[in-house]
C-alpha cells in the first residue's frame, strides 16, 4: 500500500490557489477550531510559535480530522528536525532563512530516502507510515513529501535562481518582515522598495516552475502578490485574529465609558 496522496503538493503542481493561516498559539484546542474554517493550509509555527516537537505532533493529529492541510514550519532546516517531523506525519515542512544554493542542496537530502538523500529509515516505528501499515511507505514517500524553502533577506534573494534550480524544492516562499528588516525597512515590508523586490521574487518564482508563497495580512498586498504569481497565500495567523478581534471589542465598549 502507497502513501496518503499529499493534495497540497498536487495543488500547487495544478496552480491551484491556496489560502492558509498561521498557527502561532502552540494549543491543540485552538488549531481544532481554526481547522473548522476553511482554510486550504495551515502552518504549526516552530520557529516564532511556542512549540515543540510533542506539540507539533498534537496539532498534526487534530487537524487531520479538518479539510486543512497541515504545514510544519521549522525552527532552523536542521537535518535530525526535519526527520522529526517527517516521522511525526508531516508530509509538507516549511524551512526558514535559506540563503544558498547549498542549503538548498542539503535540505532536499534531508527529506529525501537513500540513495538520493538522507532521511533515516525508521519509517516502521512512526505515525508517518500508520505504524508499519503502510508496507510501502520507504518506496513511495519522497514523491508525496512538499518541501518549501523561505527566502527572507538580501543573501538569499541573491541566491534565488540557484535555489530555484533544484529539483525536490517545490515552493519558495518570500518573508516580507525579515526581507524589510534586512534591507533597511524594520516593520515596513510595504516599503516600495521591499515591494518591488517581494512582487519581482514571486514572478521569478512561478517563472521557473516553483510554486511561490507570501504571508500577507494587507489586501492590496495579497491581490498584487497573488497577481504576481503567487500560491500559496497566508492571509491570517490566530495569533493576530485573536489579538486584533480582542482589542477591538474593548476599543468599542470602553468608549461608552467616556
């Protein structure tokens, strides 16, 4: 028996549009509930996130019951990381500021089976092949597995093209508040000149066959971004929604208060 089908993978490879929200809360309780409302993806934050390996794991077993598909965004593309949450039942991670063609390079090992990479096979012990259920898991992995790469500063959009030359690198995916900060513009990612280089990366991006992506929480952002080729498309985090929903609602009652 193969692997479950990845149909965030397949998505992008059609140029499907697909809108997602982060999860920043590290609750299993509060990603049930975010799986509830549609989005097509949500990423489990491990870099910025409260999280841990064992949360990670808890929020991927809720949210398979949900229509979302479940993203992991690493700490740091470490290899033992990247195993971690592939055997944790990961099927599409999300790996912050990657700067060269090497790390490129490195990662797509890392999530690959031997010979063409690195990833441990210890497959029959992990909730990724249903404990052994999944007789063919080893064979049929890799091609089910979505790597998605961020490039985030100055380094790596200077190294975009060679990354984007790497077969097993499916998306890359722009950070618009590091590149900002990188070039000057701290907590201003709509700066013109962080806009002009974010929307040119994105058109790079799909011209080179690579599903590009973009967290966004500004709509005329989100429309230029997704004009400019983009797919992948966080357009939230709960973090956020609960934060600005929060403020918001005491902003109207205390100003009855005078």
């Amino acid at each position: 028996m193969p692997v479950q089908p990845n149909p965030f993978k397949r998505a992008l490879q059609n140029g499907q549009l697909q809108f997602g929200c982060w999860l920043g809360l590290g609750d299993t309780f509060s990603a049930e509930l975010m799986g509830t409302a549609g989005f097509d993806w949500m990423v489990i934050d491990g870099e910025h996130g409260p999280n841990d390996l064992r949360s990670i794991l808890a929020q991927l077993q809720v949210l398979e019951a949900s229509d979302s598909h479940a993203v992991v965004r690493l700490p740091v593309g470490e290899t033992y990381m990247l195993k971690q949450v592939l055997d944790a039942g990961a099927q599409t991670v999300l790996v912050p500021m990657v700067e060269s063609a090497e790390q490129a390079r490195q990662l797509v090992r890392d999530v690959s089976y031997p010979p063409h990479g690195d990833r441990g096979v210890g497959y029959a012990l992990t909730r990724a092949s249903r404990f052994s259920q999944i007789k063919d898991y080893g064979k049929t992995a890799d091609e089910q597995i979505c790597l998605l790469v961020q490039v985030e500063n100055k380094k790596g959009i200077a190294a975009l093209d060679e990354i984007l030359a790497f077969d097993g690198v499916d998306g890359v995916f722009i950070g618009p508040a590091d590149l900002a900060a990188d070039m000057g513009h701290m907590g201003n990612s709509l700066h013109p000149d962080v806009q002009a280089v974010i929307m040119d990366a994105l058109r790079r991006i799909r011209a080179a066959g690579k599903a590009p992506g973009i967290l966004s929480t500004h709509d005329p952002m989100t429309n230029e971004a997704i004009e400019a080729g983009a797919l992948f498309v966080a357009v939230g985090a709960d973090v956020l929604i609960l934060s600005h929903g929060a403020q918001a609602l005491t902003a109207k009652w205390k100003a009855q208060k005078g």
